[in-house]
C-alpha cells in the first residue's frame, strides 16, 4: 500500500473511531440502518431528548456516516430525515483505533439493539418460524491462531451477507416479491478462563 492510500485509510479510521465514540450514535446508527427517520422520531424510539439526539445526529452527520434525504414542514419548523450511509460495523483496523475505555459502551449499545431484536421476534412468534432458522453456540479453546482463522471466517461471512442482501434487492425490484426482514448477529468474544470463573463462583458461594 502506498504512503498515501495509508495515510487516507488512517485518516477514514480516526473518523470512523470518532463517529462511533458515543454509544448513543451507534445506537442512532442502527435505527438508520434499518429505515429513515428524523431526530424527532429517533429521539422518541430511543426514549431520549431531541436536543441530546439531534447534535449526535450532526456529529453522525460531520462524519458521512449518515445522510440528509428530505425535508418536511411541521408546526412551523423543518423537520429533516436521514438515512445511514455505512453500517454499524467497526473493522478490526477501525476497532483498534477506538479507545479502551469507550468499547465498553459501543458494544453495550450493538448488544442491547440485538437482544431486543430477538425478544421482538421471540415475542412475535416470528423466531422460529423459518424451518432452517440458525442458532448455536459454540465454546472454543483456541491458540491465537486459532483466534484469528475465526475471526477471518466471520469477516467472510459479514462480507457474504452484504453480497446476498445486494443480490436479493436486485431480484425483489426485478420479481416485485415480497420481502422478509432477516436479521444476523455474529459473536465471537474471549470469554473468562476457567480458572476465573472457577475463583469467582467460589468467592460467591463464601459470601452468600
């Protein structure tokens, strides 16, 4: 790669880490994801105050992470609607730049957005429906190679998906068929060594 493609991907990632800096923005960035909507309606679906929800939105916004796509009169005043321009997906490159002590809320607010995403489709009864729905889990004890080869086929499967969700809009604006909202959550994260939960269930059971 030369000098100048690196320093331009440097200076993506530093935005991108900048974008993602607030666990409220990721969470504004999933909603826009799925749909358009203004701050007005992202502020009442997050149970948050406008002024609070429209500056992360410019933030977002300063970022090219989001987009404007119209605008629409209301009781005097403008109201603007967005639609994201990038996925609530971090890199592994773009994750390494975001520091240690923010992580903790980007990931608390992916994971929120998807358990309520599945106590959703659990209480709709649309969980299992599908015969060849997919749920596993899969403990693992790995070396750091090992670590990595999970990490790359994940890569290839997040990069697969983007390819079918491309594919499929092709044919149901082709077909005019009826679409289904599918969603996928991937996650691969070191859990506690034994020997920690070990201790930790031990201390519990002497202060219980």
């Amino acid at each position: 790669m030369s000098k100048t493609k690196k320093k331009k991907k440097d200076a993506v990632e530093q935005i991108v880490a900048k974008a993602f800096a607030h666990p409220l923005r990721v969470q504004i960035l999933i909603i826009l994801n799925e749909k358009v909507a203004s701050p007005n309606l992202l502020a009442k679906e997050l149970g948050r105050s406008l002024n609070l929800v429209a500056y992360h939105v410019r933030v977002l916004e300063k970022y090219q992470c989001i987009e404007l796509t119209g605008t629409k009169p209301r009781r005097g005043a403008t109201e603007h609607f967005y639609r994201a321009t990038r996925r609530q997906f971090l890199t592994d490159s773009e994750w390494s730049r975001l520091p240690k002590s923010l992580r903790p809320g980007v990931s608390g607010a992916m994971l929120k957005s998807a358990f309520d995403d599945v106590d959703e489709a659990l209480d709709a009864g649309t969980f299992d429906e599908m015969d060849d729905r997919h749920l596993s889990r899969t403990p693992m004890v790995v070396d750091k190679k090992g670590w990595e080869d999970t990490a790359a086929v994940l890569t290839g499967a997040l990069e697969r998906l983007v390819e079918i969700q491309v594919e499929a809009n092709d044919r149901l604006s082709k077909e005019g068929a009826e679409g289904m909202l599918s969603k996928v959550v991937m996650l691969h994260f070191k859990s506690p060594d034994i020997e920690d939960r070990g201790a930790e269930e031990e201390s519990e059971g002497r202060t219980s």
